[in-house]
C-alpha cells in the first residue's frame, strides 16, 4: 500500500490502481453525508479534482493522485457514504485507475513514511 | 496579535471526555465529543444531551422592581417585557435604528429582576447597549460567576428529575430556582435543538459537579457545538450573524411571532423600540426578501454562502443560503436562506450554484423536524 500527502491510499490490483483516503483522513473529515464520484472512463492528472466529500463538518476533494484513466467507481458510496467512515482502507475505495506505467508509484509513501508524516 | 482564548468552567471535564475543542467567539469550546456529530445528534433526538453553553452572556437587570425594568428593557426590544408573568421566559432580539437585528436573546421575568441570555459573540455589545440604554435606573449585572448548561432531548426531564423532581412540572418556557444537588439553579425549560429540555445556569463552583451527575445517567451524552449546529438547523431556528444580522429585518427573518400585537401599530404600546418606523411598517407593508427553509432536491448538502437563482441557467442571484448542511435526523441535506418574497411559498424552485453547478432546492416549511416542546 503507498500514500499520498493528500491522505488517500493506492493499493495496486490486477494492473490497476485501486485508491481510497485513509483512517486518519476519514477521522479528520467526521461523518461523510456525501460522495460525489466520477464519470467511469474519465481521464484524470495528476491533481484533478475527481471526488467531493462532503461530511457533516465541510466539503472536501480528493485529487487524483496519478495521470491515468478512472476505469471503475465504488458507486456503493453515492448511496451509504457512512462506508467511508466504517471501512475507509477497504470497502469503501473510491475509484479504480489504469495508469501508464505503474513506477511511478515507488515515489509514493511507504506505510511507515505516511505514519510519521501524519506524527 | 491573538488573545487567548477564554475558557469555560467545563473545560478540562472536556478534555477529559475526548472532546475535539475549536475557537468560538473568543472560547475554546468542544466541538465534538468521541460519539461524532452525527450520533451526538441522534442522541440528543431520541434520548437526551449535555451541552456546555456557559460562553452564552448571562445578565440580570434590576431596578425598582420588575415592572420598571421591564418597561425600561422594552426600549430596547419589539418584545412585550412588561407583560410577561413572573417565572416565564421570552424570546426576543435587540433591533437598531434601521430595524435591523443586533442580537437574539431569552429573557425571563424572575420576581424582582429580568433575566437575559445573549449569544456570546455579541455579549460585549449587548451588555455595552444595555448598560448606555439603561443605567442608572438600571443596573446591568453581568454573571460572570456562573456556568450554563443545556440539557436537551426526550429524555431531558427522566434525567433532571433524579436531581430534582420539582423540574418535571415545569411547562415550555417556564423558569424557576431550583436546587441540583445543592447547587441553587436558574432553570428554564426550554433550549435551541426542537426538543424538550431544559438550560441550567449553574454556580461555576458546583457546574462540573452537576455535569458529571447527568452525565453518570445512562441516556445522557455530552454533545458538542457541532451537533448543537444540525440540531437547531433541523428546527429551522436562526443562528445570529449567519441566518439573522444588523441587515436584516425581523420581519424579513420570519420572525413576527416575536413581536406582541401590542408593540405594533396600534398597540397600546406601539413602537418605542429602534427600528420601530421600518419594522412597523415592513410588518404592514410586507418585505421584499425573506427566510424559507430550503431542501435540496439533490443529496448534496448546500452550505452557508451559496448563491441562489431563479433559474437553471444565467441570471442574477436573488438571495443566498445563510446555513446548510446535512439534516441527521431528515437524512439529507436542508438549508435555509433569503430568496424574493414571490418565491417564499411552499414548492418554489430556486437553484443553488456550487462548484459551478446549479443544482435546484425547493422551499420548504420551517421546522423540517417537528419539535417536541412540552407545551
């Protein structure tokens, strides 16, 4: 699993890159009442803006971490966004992404750098 | 330059709850507690919660008896004061001279004196006005020595009642000195989530003490500013400074309730508060804006700021929302905001522009949760 500053976690599976936010991000958001997802076949950069959250706190994003394409959305979220909450490293990913080239991803954190970059 | 933050006699019994405390007009107050805004707001829905609201500005005016400070109070408020029985509670708002809002408030009449709890952003000024107004016939005493909790839900009564069970035949509204654990409170049944409850003002000596006890009770939970926010929304009540300011008219606010036959035109005691001229006549004459509940017809929450249009496209924005956010106990998002008098009726469409889209809210009636006061 690799990590971004943005607090979302990249999980490669079958060739491609399966990404969600992470424990500590979905305990600093509180209660997700929203997930507004992608279009399926959207191509993202880097930094995009491809998810809103909205938790009973505020409205957030999640930036798309690579260039790729969304090949898949966890749709399951528009309508139990408390997903995010229960199960944020599991169930509740967000979007699948093909990439070009997969190494891109040794830049990413490790679990121990994301560990100490949250303290 | 930053000023401390000022602290409430509940704040390490905060820390000690796990609460996640954020700056409030000048306190460091809980914002949540470890249950989470979402369940502390269902909590307080279906049995009961402990809130903290001691950065609230507590006043007691006194002159030669209640009846004068009353008179002299009305000065200051479209309210009627004077006709308020002993041991009952009102609300009310400060207006200024062009009939806007300064301030809402409670005040209750307690035998020899009037009793009056401002919001705590406003507190200073408030009590600077009253104190100009008011004085020397008046004096204006600040509590600073006492802490006020709010205990709220359907619950709220079984839990005070173990403390004392003169509190259970108390009415909406009512006021009364009671004692909690020997503690001697000022009780007032009422509060601002739509349910039945009750707000203690409390010696600070003795508040975390009564804290504790109801919170020893099983269906009690503290509940943080957060949920307090979604629960008063939910009753469709105003939050000053966001749904209700120095601009805006209390007539505009859909708050007429407030104000007695008596202080309007042709009353017996017409006028004689600032803002009469405007406020009198926007209650004959109607207003050109004025605050709905809106529901988005979406799942996405719309929050305070975002525009509002007539139309799906193009167009100038009449009016905005002034709170929004996600209705726990509705189960999605709700608002309320300022659109054009024509637009204020039940089913209107308006359109809410966020992140560059348009998405349509529909005018609601006002609460979207129906209360539970216990009449």
């Amino acid at each position: 699993m690799k990590y971004t500053e943005e607090h979302e976690w990249l999980r490669v599976e079958d060739d491609v890159v399966v990404v969600g936010i992470t424990t500590h991000a979905a305990e600093q958001l509180g209660d997700v009442v929203f997930v507004e997802l992608p279009e399926e076949g959207t191509e993202v950069a880097r930094d995009d803006e491809v998810v809103v959250i909205e938790s009973v706190k505020a409205a957030s994003d999640i930036l798309a971490p690579l260039d790729g394409e969304i090949t898949e959305v966890n749709a399951v979220l528009s309508d139990e966004p408390s997903k995010v909450n229960d199960d944020p490293e599991g169930e509740a990913w967000f979007f699948k992404m093909k990439v070009e080239d997969l190494s891109v991803m040794d830049d990413l954190m490790d679990e121990a750098a994301y560990k100490n970059f949250i303290g | 330059m930053t000023e401390a933050l000022k602290r409430t006699p509940l704040y390490e019994m905060h820390l000690e709850l796990g609460a996640k405390m954020v700056p409030f007009a000048g306190y460091d107050m809980p914002v949540q507690y470890p249950l989470g805004v979402l369940k502390e707001h269902q909590h307080t829905r279906a049995k009961a919660g402990l809130f903290d609201v001691s950065h609230m500005g507590q006043v007691v005016l006194r002159g030669a008896d209640y009846e004068s400070v009353a008179r002299a109070f009305e000065t200051l408020v479209p309210v009627n004061a004077l006709g308020l029985n002993e041991g009952r509670q009102r609300y009310g708002f400060f207006t200024n001279e062009t009939g806007g809002i300064e301030d809402d408030l409670m005040f209750a009449n307690r035998g020899d004196h009037l009793f009056v709890v401002v919001n705590a952003a406003c507190k200073e000024a408030d009590i600077a006005r009253m104190t100009s107004a008011l004085a020397p016939d008046i004096t204006v005493e600040v509590i600073e020595d006492r802490a006020l909790l709010a205990l709220q839900g359907p619950g709220a009564e079984a839990a005070l009642s173990r403390l004392n069970p003169a509190v259970a035949d108390m009415a909406f509204m009512d006021v009364a000195t009671v004692d909690l654990g020997g503690a001697c409170c000022w009780v007032s049944r009422s509060g601002y989530t739509g349910e039945d409850g009750f707000e203690i003002s409390v010696p600070s000596a003795g508040a975390e003490d009564l804290a504790r006890s109801l919170l020893a009770i099983e269906e009690v939970e503290p509940i943080g500013l957060g949920a307090r926010d979604s629960l008063r929304l939910e009753a469709g009540l105003c939050l000053y400074g966001h749904d209700i300011d120095a601009e805006t008219s209390p007539v505009e606010a859909g708050l007429t309730w407030a104000i007695q036959k008596l202080r309007r035109a042709g009353g017996s005691r017409e006028g004689g508060f600032p803002g009469a001229d405007r406020i009198i006549s926007d209650l004959a004459e109607g207003v050109a804006r004025k605050r709905v509940g809106l529901k988005p017809e979406g799942r996405a929450p719309m929050r305070e700021g975002v525009p509002l249009f007539a139309e799906e496209d193009g167009g100038e924005a009449i009016g905005q929302i002034t709170s929004g956010g996600f209705g726990p106990t509705v189960g999605g998002p709700i608002a309320m905001g300022y659109v054009p008098a024509a637009l204020a009726t039940e089913g209107a469409i308006v359109y809410g522009e966020q992140r560059g889209k348009r998405a349509p809210l529909r005018v609601v009636k006002l609460p979207f949760v129906p209360a539970g006061f216990k009449r």
